[in-house]
C-alpha cells in the first residue's frame, strides 16, 4: 500500500471555507492527521499548502502546482501523474491531504481513504469530489467520544479500501479499428488503467466543466472532419449510477462545444453500458460529437451501433 488519502468532511460533504477548514480546529482529528501522516510523505494542492502556511513537520511536503511557488523546503510538483504512478510502485507510503482538486485527481490512484465524518453546521464553499464509492469498501469505523469544538456535535473516523479499482472488462478488443488502437488498449488492460481515468496521458483536452471533459478522438473515423468524445471526469458505466449534477451539466458541456467549434449540424450519441452490445471500445461511458467531411459526401462516416 503505497497511496493513501486523508480528509475531514461535514455531514454535506463540506470539507473548505475562505481557503481554511469550514469548523477551524478540531484537536481530535488534528491528533489523528499528525499521527497517521507523521515520519511519511504528505502531497497537496498549492491552495491547501497556501492555507497552512507553512511547511508540515517531520514529514516531507510535495505541492502540486502548475506553474505556482511553494515555501522554501517543499517540493513543487508539476506532473502530477507521473509524480503518482512513481509512488504507487515505491513502497515507500504517501499521503493525499488535500484539497478538493487533489483528491478528486488521486483517487484513481490511491489503495486507502481514511475519513473524519463531522457532524455540525457547517458554512462551506469547498466540498469533497464524488469517488467511485463502488471501488472502496469500509474496512474500520471508530467514534470518538469527545469534542473539543463547540461547533462539532459528533466525530467518526472511517478507513476505506480500494476494492476493485475498474471492473473489468476495461475494452473491448474486437471494436479497435486499428492496430495501434489494439494494441494501446491490449497495453491498458494489462496495467488494469482506463484511458479516461488517467484522462493526461493521451488525449488533448479541448473543453471541460466540472464534471465532463471533451478530447479528440485519438482514433477518429473514417471521413470526419471533426470527430470528438465527451467524457464523465468519474468512471460511470450508465446514466443512473451518475449523481445528478453530472447528468444536469451534460448538455451545458454538449452547448458549448457547440459554441465553441460553432457548430450548425453534427451527429451526437452516446454509448452506454455492456461493450458487447454498444460497439464501444471502452468501458467508460462516453459521447460521440461527430462532423462528416464535407469534401467526401458519397462515402458516409460509418458507425458501428448496437449489435
Ligand atoms: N477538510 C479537509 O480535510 C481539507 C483538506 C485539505 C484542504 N481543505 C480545504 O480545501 C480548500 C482547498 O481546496 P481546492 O480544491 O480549492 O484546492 P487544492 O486542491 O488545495 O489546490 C488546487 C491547486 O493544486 C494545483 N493542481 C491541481 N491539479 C493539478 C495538476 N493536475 N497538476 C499540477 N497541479 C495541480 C493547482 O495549483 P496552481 O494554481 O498553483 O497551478 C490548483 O490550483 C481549502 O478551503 C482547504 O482549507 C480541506
Ligand atoms: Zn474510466
């Protein structure tokens, strides 16, 4: 086990407010962080690192930043990814502090969650990203009797276990056009990684919202001339099992690809659920935008459907 998370979350899934902790302080659950965290590695976002202010002692402190400053003494850390896959295979152990961005990009990568649930009214303007809850197990619960904060009217620790991580089948091998596409996805399979999960290593993103992104297709279709996927940021397999705010934001992302490329006409399906029965190549839910080229009327862009 090599990658873990740590969060403290309100009964509405507040985790921030104006850059700092939505109940201030709360010295049982401080106790906790420093315990588990102390003598490792801790990584965070640079808004969090800027909230604290200062460096964590006795562990050593990784900033994820684009192109931002950190303290003298921590590490800024520019690609992400590769920063995770590396110590995903070291077994040396890391923890994910924070914040919402940080989490929502590890989770893919992360084997444990530990969560403090908060109860109180909390105001907050930060909340905690949604997980794929269908890949973690709870594995331990204890409460804690006592609550410094006034504010705080109850406190339970939980551990999450990375499960399964992606269900497999991940592709569907017989839908690859071509042999590049075979064998990227043959790759992919083995390492047990979906390519939209590990959504930098490939496509360029062109569009996103907070919760679709749009890239061009790698392997577009015969005879577009624009050929591009819409994709959830979470790995979903059909709409029902999506929360609502990413059903609500799908035609405002569809909308602005629209304005974007200022689309008059294009075709837009998505596929959703078993491979076999959709012609997906991947398992991951996704939308097709596609725009035929105009200069190649008599040969029609084919699409395999529904079988
Ligand atoms: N309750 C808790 O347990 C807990 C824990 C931690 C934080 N928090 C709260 O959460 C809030 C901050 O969360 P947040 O989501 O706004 O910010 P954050 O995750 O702390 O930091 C976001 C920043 O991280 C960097 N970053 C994000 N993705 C990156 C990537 N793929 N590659 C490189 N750098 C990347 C970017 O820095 P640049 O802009 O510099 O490029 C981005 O602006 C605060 O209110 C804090 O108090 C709560
Ligand atoms: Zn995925």
């Amino acid at each position: 086990m090599t990658i873990a998370m740590i969060v403290a979350v309100g009964q509405n899934g507040e985790i921030g407010q104006n850059r700092e902790l939505p109940w201030g302080h709360v010295a049982e659950d401080m106790k906790r962080f420093v315990r588990l965290t102390s003598g490792h590695a801790v990584l965070m976002g640079r808004k969090t690192h800027e909230s604290i202010g200062r460096l964590l002692p006795n562990r050593q402190n990784f900033v994820a930043t684009r192109q931002g400053t950190v303290l003298p003494g921590a590490i800024a850390v520019h690609d992400l990814q590769a920063f995770l896959e590396t110590w995903r295979d070291s077994d040396q152990l890391l923890w994910v502090i924070g914040g919402a961005e940080l989490y929502s990009y590890a989770e893919a990568y992360a084997q444990r969650l530990e969560i403090t649930r908060l109860s109180g009214n909390f105001q907050a303007d930060t909340f905690f990203p949604s997980m794929n809850w269908s890949w973690w197990e709870r594995s331990n619960l204890e409460s804690e009797p006592s609550f410094s904060n006034p504010q705080v009217t109850g406190i339970v620790f939980q551990t999450w276990k990375k499960v399964s991580g992606w269900q497999s089948p991940l592709y569907n091998h017989s839908a690859a056009r071509t042999d590049e596409q075979r064998a990227e996805m043959e790759r992919l399979e083995q390492a047990i990684e979906c390519h939209f999960c590990f959504r930098d290593r490939a496509d360029e993103i062109i569009l996103e919202n907070a919760h679709w992104l749009v890239v061009k297709n790698t392997f577009p279709y015969a005879n577009t001339a624009l050929h591009l996927l819409v994709v959830p940021k979470k790995h979903y397999l059909s709409l029902s099992e999506m929360p609502d705010e990413f059903r609500q934001s799908y035609l405002e992302i569809v909308a602005t690809v629209e304005g974007h490329f200022e689309l008059k006409a294009y075709s837009h399906f998505m596929r959703v659920g078993t491979m076999a029965r959709t012609g997906a190549s991947i398992a991951h839910l996704h939308a097709h935008i596609i725009v035929g080229n105009p200069d190649a009327q008599d040969e029609p862009v084919r699409v395999k459907l529904a079988t």
